[in-house]
C-alpha cells in the first residue's frame, strides 16, 4: 500500500467516522427535541382552541 492510498483510505475512515457520529447524534438529540418541540405546540394551541371554543 503505496502513500496515496494509504491517506485515501485515512480520508475514508474520516468521512466514515464523521458520518456514523452525526448519525448517532441525530437519533439521539435532534430528531427528539423537533418531536417533543412540536407535541408541545401542538397541545399548547390545541389547548388554546378549547378555550376559545368555550367562551
């Protein structure tokens, strides 16, 4: 395995790695605070619409 394979490869592993992280971090942080952000507003102006619908 000759230098620019070698580093090829590093930029792989790199690419790779980077990519595997961002997935765990996705799954685990972001998509779970859109979800509960978006339940949250929705019940809010659900509940809000029930109070105007009583008046």
């Amino acid at each position: 395995m000759d230098l620019s394979q070698f580093s090829g490869f590093l930029v792989f592993l790199a690419i790779f790695t980077m990519g595997f992280w961002l997935m765990i971090f996705l799954i685990t942080f972001v998509i779970p605070y859109w979800l509960v952000g978006y339940f949250k507003e929705a019940w809010k102006f659900r509940k809000e619409g029930k109070e105007i619908s009583k008046k």
